[in-house]
C-alpha cells in the first residue's frame, strides 16, 4: 500500500506541475559514499541527499533502496523551505521521502552551478551487521514553479564498514577442553576460530550436542565476525537438567563468509576448506 502510495505521489508531483516536462541535464541528485569500519553494529549515522544545480524547485520525491540486512532506517526529515509532507514511510530495505514548499510560499528554490549541493532531506539509519550496502536512488522527481517536472541525473551511493585488505583467510579451529562433568545445571562448551589470513569473515560456529547413538540432545549457534589476525572465541551453554548420566560429545561445525573487498560481497566459504564441514568432537561424560 505505502509503495503504491508513494509511485501516485510521484506521479502527482510530475503531473500536478507540470504542462510537458522540463528535462535538465545539469541537476543533480546524489546520496553519499560513507566507508567507515568504525561504524559497527549498533552504531547510528545519518546521510544527506542532495541536489545541484536547480531554478525554481518547489517540490521533491524520491525512494533510496538499501540492504535490510545490514541497515535499517530509523527516521527521515527534509530541510527548510520544504516543510509540506507529502506520505512518506519507512519500510523494509527502502525509504520514500517527499516534500513541497507549503502553499504561501510558493517561491521556488535556485541553485546555480557553483552553489554547494542542497541538503534535500536527512536520513538515519542502524549499522544492523558488518558488510555493504548500495544507497540507491530510484523514482526522482524535482517539480518546479514554471509548470514543469525536472527528472535530473542520479548518483547513487554505498555503506561499507569493512576493512578492504589482504588475499586469503585460514581457520584454526581449538578443542579447549574435555572433561567429566557433574550431572544437572549448566555446562558450557567453547571453540576457538582463528583469522591468520587478511580477510575479514563472518563465522558462525555450530555446537550440537548428540549422545553415542547419534540422537541430537541440543543444539545452539553463535555467530561473529574475525578482523584479519583476530581470535574469535565462542561458548554455547546447556542445561543438562533431566539428562542420562552416561557419555555424549559436541559435534562443532562451522560455516563462514570471508568479504571480497574488490567485488564489495559476502561469499559462502571462498578461501580454505572448512566451510559446512565437522572440525571437531568433544566427548564428554555425565557422571
């Protein structure tokens, strides 16, 4: 419904003002390259669309496309004159953003070729995850107070957060420990992945606990990235309450993501031979 909403609306500006479209070569609408490995998941930052170059603009719409899974918007606002909102909303990997300058102020809006680009509207954003995501403009419209809909060139932009260095990565997978354990409460079963490579990657370690007949008794997943020569430590915790005293062991498989810094994505393994595969047993006894 908001997608649908927000297409009438373009067409609406486009229409509304305009006799024939008045197609500029010169304006410019851009969103933002931000490459920052500081801004981990968590992290909040805000971009600025802009526009160049302009005579007259009384009115604006525009959808900006991201990766969902890497980022989430969590607001938007536009910039003075254009105060006059038209429906806009945030969903799921876009944001549609439209404004006009409020009726008694139908003055129009000139931005000459050496001005510094106007700051359109403001949108924040959640670092969700480690990895890349287009800021991508589609649906652009500049209406105008001469009757005419500018439709101006785009450039998109990208989000990075991750370090772009090196060639190959390598896992080292640890057996911590192995032991005799007291039946009931929690135990804790911990691997250690290591980065000696220059890749930053996406790990993700799973624990499955099976008794020696093979039947699965629990199972648990942790996930996290490795920076090049970084250790990633991982534990899973199980509550052994209710258990059979006798032997089990903790099946540890690992998955990971390395980062292809040169093509901007995650790829499924890459480098080495461990990805999907069991690494490692720990046999341990309820006693």
């Amino acid at each position: 419904m908001k997608t649908a909403m927000f297409a009438l609306l373009v067409s609406i500006i486009a229409a509304t003002f305009a006799i024939s479209p008045a197609y500029s070569q010169s304006t410019i609408v851009a969103a933002p390259t931000v490459v920052d490995p500081t801004l981990t998941p968590g992290s909040a930052f805000s971009v600025d669309i802009t526009i160049q170059e302009v005579t007259g603009m009384l009115g604006y719409g525009f959808r900006l496309t991201y990766d969902p899974t890497v980022l989430m918007a969590t607001g938007f606002m536009s910039n003075v004159p254009f105060t006059q909102a038209w429906p806009s909303g945030i969903t799921d990997g876009h944001v549609d953003v439209a404004y006009t300058m409020p009726i008694p102020e139908y003055t129009g809006v000139d931005l000459y070729s050496g001005d510094p680009a106007y700051p359109m509207a403001t949108i924040d954003f959640t670092v969700l995850d480690y990895g890349v995501s287009g800021l991508d403009l589609s649906m652009v419209v500049i209406a105008d107070v001469f009757g005419g809909a500018t439709v101006p060139m785009v450039n998109n932009g990208v989000f990075s957060n991750i370090p772009t260095t090196g060639v190959a990565v390598v896992f080292n997978a640890y057996l911590l420990s192995s032991r005799k354990l007291p039946a009931g409460g929690i135990q804790t079963a911990t691997e250690q992945v290591e980065n000696i490579g220059m890749w930053t990657t996406k790990a993700k370690v799973r624990f499955v606990v099976v008794d020696l007949g093979g039947a699965v008794v629990a199972t648990s997943e942790v996930i996290g990235v490795v920076m090049p020569g970084e250790v990633l430590r991982v534990s899973a915790d199980f509550d052994t309450t209710g258990w059979e005293l006798g032997d089990y062991r903790v099946r540890y498989t690992l998955e990971y993501l390395t980062f292809d810094g040169a093509a901007g994505v995650w790829t499924q393994g890459a480098h080495g031979g461990l990805d999907g595969q069991t690494i490692k047993y720990k046999t341990f006894t309820l006693q």
